[in-house]
C-alpha cells in the first residue's frame, strides 16, 4: 500500500495527518474552521450563480487531485465542505471514500458491494452496488452545486428508501 500520510496535500482538501490501517483504514485530516456550505444554506438559502461557480471550480480541482491520488470522494455533500476565509471551499471528510483500482494493488476503504454514503448525496453507482469512479464523483459535484442553486438537495424525498430509489431511476432513465 503506498503510504497516505502526506499523501492529500492541495488547497481545497484538508490534508491528511495520519493514517491507521487497523482496525480499519483510517485516514486522520487536519482539522479546518470555518461555517459548512450546509450551514450557509441553512441559514442562507440558495447561493448567487458567481458563488456556486467558484465554489465548483475549488471542488472540482480538489476532486480531480483526489483521482490523482487515486481516490474518490463519492458521496460529497455540503456538511463535508468548510468554507474556509482563505482557501475557499475544503473537503474536509474523506470517510466514504473509495480507492480506485490502479494495476494490481487495490486497497478499499470501503467495501466493494456494500451500500455505503449518504442518501440524497449518492451516485447511481453506489446505490446499485457498482464500483464507484471518477464519474460518482461528478455525479455527487452536480448534486451539490445544485443544492448551491436551488438551496435545497434535488432528492429531497422524505425517506431514505426513497432518495434510494429516485437515484436508481435516475440511471435508468438516463437522467443521472
């Protein structure tokens, strides 16, 4: 396994700390102050288009780093993003995340075929149990410059099995 502590270091991604491999991989971030982009539309409603546009260009590189690394964030959701008054936008929470394949060293940090995130904030991937990439991290980009827009999550359905199945379908229609 390569190591990880040092491993996250970009602007936008609180930094990785340290790193316990048992019981379970555990990645140990810095610790980043600052309001939540949840707090800010909770108390806020929805954000200016010039904002949202910001805040997706900072994502966006933080998430193309992680791939970088070969990781994906997969389930972002504005209660993992700290808007910090220097450095913008921070992930902060890398706990769902999933190490992509790269050769034949492969290492989860979640476990392939488990269900695993937040509903509402998850990629069509994660809900039927395929493997997660890049894409589901795009997919989750989308939904929350979305919520950025509208000031509420587009599945915003009253059960969990119901955001569940609002994204399944989304992939079967093609509208994912």
């Amino acid at each position: 396994m390569r190591p990880v502590s040092g491993w996250v270091r970009h602007r936008h991604v609180a930094r990785t700390v340290d790193v316990v491999e048992e019981p379970e991989l555990t990645l140990v971030m810095e610790l980043v102050e600052g309001p939540t982009l949840g707090n800010i539309l909770e108390d806020g409603g929805p954000l200016s288009a010039d904002r949202t546009v910001g805040i997706a260009r900072q994502l966006g590189s933080a998430l193309m780093h992680l791939a970088s690394l070969g990781l994906s964030r997969i389930d972002l959701e504005p209660s993992n993003v700290i808007l910090h008054p220097q450095r913008g936008a921070v992930v902060v929470d890398l706990g769902v995340a999933h190490v992509l394949e790269s050769g034949e060293e492969r290492t989860a940090i979640t476990v392939a075929g488990m269900v695993i995130g937040t509903p509402g904030y998850m990629s069509p991937e994660q809900v039927v149990g395929d493997r997660p990439d890049i894409r589901s991290d795009i997919f989750t980009l989308g939904l929350l410059l979305w919520e950025c827009l509208m000031g509420r999550a587009p599945y915003n359905q009253t059960s969990m099995m119901a955001r569940l199945v609002a994204t399944a379908q989304a992939r079967e229609t093609g509208s994912a």
